[in-house]
C-alpha cells in the first residue's frame, strides 16, 4: 500500500443537498478519489474518518486472556485494519505511535502480572495522552455480583496500585482447566476455588467467559 493510499471508513455522502446514509466500509483515499469522481474540487462531501491505529498489548499466563484478545482484535479487524497485537513482554513500541492502546491481563494467585503495573507506571504520561482500555481477566468475575470492574476485588485492588485512569475498564471470567495446570499452581487454585465455593474437582474444565460481554467491549473499544 502507498502511502497516499490510508483508509478511511465512509459512512456518509453527501451530493449537493441530498444525503445518501450508507456505509462504504473501508476504502483507501485512491478509491475516495475515484468515488469523487478524480475531482477534489468537486461539491460531494463525505462524512469519513481515518481509521485510529490501535494495538492490544496482553499479559496472559494459560493462553485464556489471549484467546480474548484474539476475539476482540478479529472484530475490530472487520471495520479498521490497522489493528495490532502483542505480549507485554514483546511489546517494544512508542505507546504515541498508536491512538488507541488495549491492555488485557490476567490474574495468578490474586495479582496482576508486575511487568503490566510497570509497564503502566513507565508509560503513564504517555498513556494519558491517547484513548485506552483495560480489562482484567480473573476467575471470580463468574460471579455476577463480581462481574463488574466496580465490585471486582481484584480489578479494584490493581486500581489502588497504580495512577492510572483508562477511558474503559472491564472484567471477564476466565477458564478453569485443573489439568493444565502445573502441580503446585493446581493445589493452590483448588484450594482458592474451594474458598469461594467453585469446583475442586481436577477433572474439571469450564470456560466461564460471557463471550456476548466481550462483544459489547469490542464494540465500545472501536467507538472509544
């Protein structure tokens, strides 16, 4: 792709006085011109907006939290594709070469990884300066009266840590998989599950996550 050709997403024309509300969906400013007919002097305008680069940074230790991020970055995907996507560990861009800016962490042993408090710590300036959103991923958000980052002791927790207000935070539940968990990881999350009455059985597999929740997140990261 040139570089004259970025895209723009049409969800508007207008001829003279007339309005024709129809979305165009992703089109590169070659195609815009053509749609004008060659002509920018022409009297069409558009209701038209570059797409925001966003990148979705994660932090997942079972794979769950990145099987979200996958879900949320294929919808994104289908109206802007200037979506990208990396571990926190790989992550070594400027946060100001992006507008939007996604973190999605899971939890172990009641915590959020240290490496995404630092990273929100070494960066806060430059994350106040652009769109962002957070969303922790953690196995007591199952519950419905701990579903919501406002009554999540862990996402309420990791806000009293750290000086950062994201434009959208959210929680999700995760999955629960006793078999893939290394032995004393095992013990432990059985023994945390029993605290809060879930199961305990080390047969058990379930994926608590509201896939319809992280739908609605998606919709609001891409009008964020």
């Amino acid at each position: 792709m040139s570089k004259i050709d970025l895209y723009f997403n049409v969800t508007k024309v207008q001829i003279k006085d007339c309005y024709y509300l129809q979305d165009k969906g992703n089109i590169t400013f070659t195609e815009l011109l053509y749609l004008m007919g060659g002509n920018t002097e022409r009297s069409i305008l558009f209701d038209i907006k570059m797409n925001d680069k966003t990148v979705i940074i994660y932090s997942s230790v079972d794979g769950h939290t990145l099987k979200i991020c996958n879900k949320i970055k294929d919808q994104l995907l289908q109206s802007n594709p200037n979506i990208e996507l990396f571990s926190i560990d790989d992550f070594k861009e400027d946060v100001t070469n992006y507008d939007k800016l996604i973190i999605g962490a899971s939890i172990r042993y009641g915590v959020h990884n240290k490496i995404v408090i630092d990273f929100i710590n070494s960066h806060k300036k430059k994350l106040d300066s652009i769109k962002t959103a957070f969303f922790s991923v953690n196995l007591v958000a199952r519950k419905s009266e701990k579903s919501n980052p406002a009554t999540n002791p862990y996402v309420i927790k990791f806000f009293k840590t750290i000086d950062w207000t994201p434009t959208i935070v959210e929680v999700f539940a995760g999955k629960l998989d006793y078999k893939k968990y290394p032995f004393f990881d095992r013990i432990m999350i059985q023994f945390i599950m029993w605290i809060t009455k879930g199961p305990t059985n080390i047969n058990t597999e379930i994926e608590y996550t509201n896939w319809e929740k992280v739908k609605k997140f998606g919709m609001q990261l891409g009008n964020m």
